[in-house]
C-alpha cells in the first residue's frame, strides 16, 4: 500500500443539543482533526494498475476439439462444479428431493449402464460462462491498521471515505476509524432504521468538502444530511417521502432520492446541494417496487423484479423511455439485485439477478445484449472497481472478473466472510486523496472487512512470477506416471501371460531411468462387492439396518502385495547407480499410489504431504475419489493427483462435480511462509488445494466417454480414424465448451492409442456382455505448470495388459525445476515495488485529471497543465485556480 499521510489525534466539542428526530445526538468520542477528506465523483475512478500478463500454463491446444462437432450434453453441464447439489440446499422443500431419492439417485447414477449417443452434436449454444482457470484465490488485504470492523450486530448501510467508515445499525449509527479501530462518533436510531446512505455531491468551489457531508435515507421517508468532520447533523427534512427511501443517488451537481414505491425528488441548488440550504426539489413518478437503481448520462435506470425501465427526469411529459411494463433479459433470468456501470465499457450497464446471472443493457439502444450466468447463487452486489467487475454473493465470496474477455476472466475469488455478502461499496475519493483504493464488504454477521481495489498483492506476485528466471537457476527432472484400471487384480494374475508379466518392467526401462515414478492404480479392489457395501451405507443413513462393513484386513493385504510387486519390478527394472526410494504409498478403498523417487533427490525434497478426497455418496464414500500427494522440490511445488471418477455414459455432469472436489477440497495443510517474494506456490494460494502447486499431474479412470454408437466407435477403431471419435470425447468436449471446467488449465498430449475401456478380460476384444459398452478414453493424464515450471511429455501410450478391462496407460513428463537465489530475489522485488509505486502514481494522477475535468468543465490537456504547475498535489487548489481564470 501506498503510505498514507500521518494522522493526529485531538479532542472535539460536544455536539449540539437533542432534538426529536430519529438521529439523537449524544456526546461524541474523541476524533481525529486532521485535513478534510475530499472526494470526487463515483465516474472519476476510470483506471488502475494493469496486471502483468499472467504467467502462462501449457498450451491447452492439444486438448482443444473442432468446432465443427460439439457435446450432446446441455447448458446444464456448464455450471459451477458441484452447483446442482449445493443450489438444492437453498430450494424450497416442495422443489427439493428428499435425502432418500438423493441418495438413491446418487447410487443409481454410480451404476455403468450405457446408452448409444449420435456423434452428429449440436453446437447452437455458445460458451458465456466466466473462465475460473487462473483465479488468484488470495485476498486483496491492506498490510496494517484495523481493516476490520466487527460489530456483532446486524449492519443496515455502510458509506467508506477516506480513513472512517459510517456504519448504520437498527438502533445507532457509528462513525469507525480504520486507521486505530476507534469508533469516533455515534447516533442512535429511534422510531425508524436506515435504508440510503451516500456522500453528496460537490462543485469546484467546494472540493475541500468532498467526502465530508453524508445523507442519510430512512424508511419512515425521512432525509438527514450529517457533517462526518465536525460530527454535527446539519439539517433534517422530515417526510421527503411518503415511502422508505431505497437509493441516494448522484447526477452531476444535484442530488436524486428514489423511494420503493417509485417516486423520484431531484435536488438542487445555486451554492451547493446541501439540505440546510433549502434545496429546491422536482418530482417524478417512475415505477412501484425499486430493487436497484444508478443514474447514467442524466438517464435513472431502474431494475424491478425481473424488468429493466429507462427514464429521463429532464422531460416534463413522456419521461418513460422503456415500455411500460419494462425491458426484460433476452433469457430467463431471476429477481433484479444489484446494478453497476463501468467507465470503461461505456455503451453496457449490468444487472445482477438473485440465480446468479448478470444481464447486460445497452446504454444507447436501451435493450438487453446478452445474459451471463456467472453462478448459481444469490449474487447480491456489483461494483465497478478500475477496469475490473466485482460481484458478491450470499455465500460469502468475492470474484472480480474481468469482463473485456471472451469468455469473461475471473481474476480472483475468495471466501471474504462467513456469512452472506450483503453489500458493496468503494471509496471513489481515497485513490487520489489517502493514495489507496478502499472497497468495502458487509455481510449478515456483522462484519465489515476493507479489501484493496488496486490489487497490488496481484500485480506484484504476477509481475515476479514474469520474472521468475532472474533469480532462479533451473534444472529439469523426468517423471514417469502410470495410471491404470486393475479391475481388481492381483499381482499374482500379471504372472500368466508374458505381456502382462513384463509391462511394468518394460515400461521403466522406456522410461530411461526417470527421477520420479508414479503409479496410480483403481479398482485394486473389486467394486462389484464394494458396490454393495456402498449400498450398505446408504442404507444406513436410509434407517435400514446397515450391512457388514467389507473385510479391511483383506483390502490391506491387497495393497501391501501391490507395494511389494511395485518395489521389486522398479528394483529389477532400475540399473545398480538408479537407487529408488519408496517416498510415498497412500490408498483409499480401491485407489492406490505408489511415489518412487531417486535417493540422490531426497535432501531436496521436503513438505511432503498426503491428503484422499471421497466424492461417493456425496463425499460419504470412497468408491470414488482421488489420493493427493503433494511435495516440494528445491523451491518448486509439485502436486500429483490419482483419481477415480463417477461411472456412466451420460453422467458428465458428475464427473465435473468430482473433479470440483478434489481440486478444490484437497484438505492439505497451509503453509506458514507468506513473505514478499515466496513463489512455492501460485495462483495466491498456501498449498493446502491442488491449484495452489506450479506443477500438476492428475491422472486415473477419469470415467469419461465418446458420444457415439458403439458399432460405428469400433469401426473407426479398426479404420485408425482416432480423430472421429476424439471430435466426440466428452472430456475434451467439456474443455472446449465449459468455462467453468476446473481442469481447463492443464494439458493433455495428443492421443494417438485406441481407446482404453471396455475390454473383455484376457482378450484384445471391447466389451461383449450384455451391456455393449461404447468403447472410451477412460484413462487419462493431464498435467499443468506455471510460470518456468513447464511440462513437455516424450511418450504418452497404452500398454497391453489383459487381466483387467482396461489398457494401462504412461506418460513420461520432463519438468522444469528452480532454485530461488535469495539476494537476486529481494533485489527483483525492490525493483518490482518501485515500478508499482510508479505506476500507482501515474494512476491518481490520471485520477485527479479526470476530478478537475468533472467539476470544472475543462479538457483534459488544460486540467493536467494546472496540476503540472501546482505539482500535482491539492486538486482543490487546482480547481480554484482554474476557476478563477
């Protein structure tokens, strides 16, 4: 953060004597008597630091399909990973599934019946979900002071100037102190609460006042104007409405009040619009049922229930731009929340819905362009914050997203609260006064919290991330990775045939004597009968008597013969100078992972760390899942991901959820070390989830299929047209098609093997039961770095082993690793911080022209001449100065 100016301490008269209003003064605590803080108008903030060019991950190209053929699954797969369940929480009991049918479906869904799917698809719907694949996750904290006000009592309104913050309770309103965490003035509230609050406007004259007089809306119609800097009520106008006042709003040099039954009062005056000068005041009848409202090129906009109307104050008769009965979204869409418009896309206004979707309007042609669904849950603010999009929702995060992107960009996201958002605001004043850009959150606990609107913590880490390789040496390791299906196999069983026998072997020894080796095996168990057991735990939470659980002793027998088989074919297939150590072995009920590394690797290795996700049954039970084994090696994150995912031909949507969870529930334990310049891990995370690592490698029976019938899949198997029916492979669908994939940032090599899944054991032949299963790319490994961390694979291919129904499939992967050096590092970030203190600079300075250009009617060049000459300091200076001129 930019340093602020020093703060002094002094104490103040008493306020003047009670009156009955619903404000009643009470003698003030002790207050700060510093300079006024100024303000300027809510459009002036226009831009801010751009941040760096993120780092990139790997090209994800070679996962990406022809446009010319599209998945059969609808808009519905497209959504927030596991949304479909959490969305249900919040439904009324009448739409909400009973926990029985739930789980019943959930076991239903887990079963492996498969349809016959065209390969002929529709691709009408386009792509509008934001793209979360590269979201810092850290929050944008100031370092310091008191950024935190927890009252513990329900929160109404907030208004955020400068270093105080006016909070409005049902009972009191309170002036805070960010600075010390004082509260330095507070009013009780009788009779009625606060429904409006927001700063009045000021004229070029009066830019000392910016930030300094706050009105006040009630719900009994009353408006009250406060003086925040000598803590005084300067005037009260009782009954200014008939209704409760739900929008202050600003336009220009007058004031607008709106009331929820739609009666707008515009405010003006000679001097300054100021409620003790007695303003005069015109009338306008919009419409009944305000949910929210912003004020654009003179023009009030008003959402309504789900309706959009236009009008404009100016014209005595036929004010009403937009039909009568409003301007509705170009699809469905919820009850209107929230609105905001951003300088930089001037011709768009945005509407926030309670389903989570953002309907966009043209300024100019007042109809809607297009609506986005950003999520499934409440969103409940917008804030126009520089070039970037902030929205809050009720479960108590924040995304900031970048809108001038195709598909839109999340650029962050983060739980800011327990409880639900209830409100956002920004300090549009404190850039170029306090040097900051303030932004304010609410939620329903009490609890408001300052985030920094100018992301600094963002743009340093991406710019060090940039420059990566001036303080880091880099040296390359090679990974061996095997995923494998072992339909719950033996080791005993591979000693039948020659292929099945050797394929290990065969495979290190390609392999040319990798660093690491991983194998990632499901099924090692047979689930047919843990199928079962699963049900036996649905029956449970059913109230049935739950059936024995299966024998865990007989599972651990099963893994300590695979362990072993696994340390003898590395020990037979390594040379005598490629000494393996055993670093890892982790399993959950038919996973199971083996991390062999290199003893001569071992000193450079350190915070290794297992964690298991269970997505069965809704996270109850480990059929499916995934093992997560985490390491760092020198000063590179490594993170590698076993997983097993819902089963079926048409449960896509499932297969998402699952990978939702794990990447995003990986319950690894939090690194400690958050100082400047550490770049173990990425995205602003502290390593406990699986994004937070540069390198990742998921791999496993990631269960998805090819849409297509099974006679024309084998035929184009047999014809080697591979390309046909990976235009058709759900998996590489769903990246193309569904921003909010959570594996839209890795990599997978290009395929080159016929499909892996389903085979009829002992045999080359797909699968000849009853079922007829389509045959499919099961077995999958995706990997992603970031920044120097880049991956590239020499191999990518299937083995023959029979004795299950599925092909073993390897990937031989060669990373880049770093070694941080210290001193060059600190010398970077100097270097770093002073090009941020530069460009934040440049940042309130196009700030304070923007001011001038606002409240004196001058053109830009005039306006940064007048700065030039009063060395860019006091824009009210400034202002008079050319006033007087």
């Amino acid at each position: 953060m930019l340093p602020s100016r020093p703060v002094s301490q002094s104490l103040h008269g008493l306020m003047a004597s009670r009156s009955e209003s619903p404000l009643q003064q009470k003698p003030e605590l002790p207050r700060r008597t510093d300079s006024t803080k100024m303000m300027v108008p809510p459009v002036l903030v226009r831009s801010m630091p751009p941040l760096p060019s993120r780092p990139t991950y790997n090209d994800t190209s070679k996962a990406t399909l022809s446009t010319s053929r599209q998945s059969l699954q609808h808009e519905r797969h497209a959504v927030d990973a596991s949304a479909a369940y959490r969305r249900s929480l919040d439904e009324p009991p009448s739409l909400r599934k009973s926990q029985k049918a739930q789980d019943a479906t959930i076991l239903n869904e887990d079963s492996d019946v498969d349809d016959d799917m065209p390969l002929v698809v529709d691709n009408a719907r386009a792509l509008d979900q934001p793209d979360t694949s590269t979201a810092n996750r850290k929050p944008p904290r100031f370092k310091g002071t008191h950024w935190d006000v927890m009252t513990g009592k329900e929160i109404k309104k907030t208004a955020l100037c400068g270093d105080s913050i006016m909070i409005a309770h049902s009972d009191k309103l309170k002036l805070h102190n960010l600075l010390t965490g004082e509260i330095t003035w507070q009013l009780p509230v009788v009779d009625t609460r606060v429904t409006a609050m927001d700063f009045r406007t000021v004229d070029a004259h009066e830019l000392d006042h910016a930030g300094r007089f706050l009105w006040i809306g009630f719900r009994d119609g009353s408006l009250h104007e406060l003086d925040i800097k000598n803590r005084v009520i300067v005037e009260r106008y009782f009954h200014a409405h008939g209704a409760p006042i739900v929008s202050i709003l600003r336009n220009k040099r007058t004031m607008w009040t709106l009331d929820e039954n739609g009666n707008l009062q515009m405010w003006s005056n000679k001097e300054s619009c100021s409620l003790k000068g007695k303003p005069s005041s015109t009338s306008l009848r919009t419409v009944i049922g305000v949910n929210a409202a912003t004020v654009i090129g003179g023009l009030l906009w008003i959402g309504s229930g789900r309706t959009v109307h236009v009008f404009d104050p100016k014209k005595s008769s036929q004010s009403r731009l937009t039909p009568d009965r409003g301007v509705e979204p170009s699809r469905v869409a919820g009850t209107i929340t929230c609105v905001v418009h951003l300088p930089h896309t001037p011709d768009c206004i945005y509407f926030g819905h309670d389903d989570g979707k953002i309907s966009i309007f043209s300024v100019t042609e007042l109809r809607c362009i297009e609506v986005i669904s950003i999520s499934h849950y409440n969103l409940s603010g917008l804030l126009g914050v520089g070039d970037y999009l902030w929205a809050s929702f009720k479960t108590g995060k924040i995304f900031v997203y970048d809108v001038h992107s195709r598909p839109w960009r999340v650029m962050k996201e983060w739980h800011a609260h327990k409880s639900p958002i209830l409100e956002l605001n920004i300090d549009r004043y404190g850039l170029w006064q306090e040097k900051r850009l303030q932004v304010s959150s609410m939620a329903g606990d009490g609890a408001v919290k300052i985030w920094d609107g100018l992301l600094m913590e963002d743009w340093l880490d991406a710019e060090m991330q940039r420059r990566l390789e001036e303080f880091s040496s880099m040296t390359t390791t090679s990974a061996l990775v095997c995923t494998w299906n072992a339909g719950a196999s033996v080791p005993q069983k591979l000693t039948r045939d020659y292929e099945d026998a050797q394929f290990i072997e065969n495979m290190i020894r390609q392999a040319k004597s990798p660093d690491f080796i991983i194998f990632g095996f499901q099924e090692l168990v047979d689930l047919d009968d843990k199928g079962k057991a699963g049900k036996s735990v649905a029956k449970g939470f059913f109230g049935k008597k739950k059936e024995k659980e299966p024998d865990e002793k007989a599972l651990a027998v099963a893994y300590q013969q695979w362990q072993a088989h696994l340390e003898k074919q590395v020990a037979i297939a390594s040379s005598s100078s490629d000494d393996y150590k055993l670093l890892q072995v982790r399993s959950l009920v038919g996973l199971f992972t083996c991390l062999f590394v290199k003893r001569k690797f071992q000193n450079r290795i350190g915070n290794v760390e297992a964690s298991s996700v269970k997505t069965g049954l809704k996270g109850r039970y480990g059929n499916k899942g995934a093992i997560v084994i985490r390491l760092v090696l020198d000063d590179t994150s490594m993170c590698f991901i076993n997983c097993h995912l819902a089963a079926g031909q048409k449960n896509v949507m499932n297969r998402n959820n699952d990978i939702f969870s794990i990447l995003d529930q990986a319950g690894l334990s939090a690194s400690t070390e958050r100082q400047p310049g550490n770049h173990v891990f990425v995205s602003g995370g502290d390593g406990s989830m699986v994004l937070d690592h540069e390198i990742c490698i998921i791999n496993g029976d990631m269960n998805y299929r090819i849409n297509g019938n099974r006679n024309q899949v084998i035929q184009y198997v047999k014809e080697g047209r591979l390309d046909k029916l990976l235009e058709n492979d759900q998996l590489l669908l769903e990246l193309r098609k569904n921003a909010t994939h959570r594996m839209r940032s890795f990599t997978e090599s290009a395929i080159s093997f016929n499909p892996t899944y389903k085979y009829d054991p002992g045999t080359d032949n797909y699968d000849s039961s009853e079922k007829m299963r389509v045959p499919a790319w099961c077995d999958r490994i995706y990997y992603r770095g970031l920044g120097t961390s880049q991956l590239q694979t020499s191999s990518y291919q299937a083995h023959v082993c029979r004795v299950s129904d599925h092909r073993p499939v390897s990937a031989l992967l060669h990373m880049r690793v770093k070694t941080v050096n210290a001193e060059q590092r600190k010398e970077v970030y100097d270097n770093v911080t002073r090009q941020w203190v530069d460009l934040a600079n440049k940042t309130i300075v196009a700030t304070k022209v923007a001011a001038l250009c606002e409240v004196t009617g001058r053109n830009e060049k005039e306006c940064k001449e007048v700065l030039r000459k009063t060395h860019g300091q006091v824009v009210s200076d400034a202002a008079r100065a050319m006033i007087s001129t």
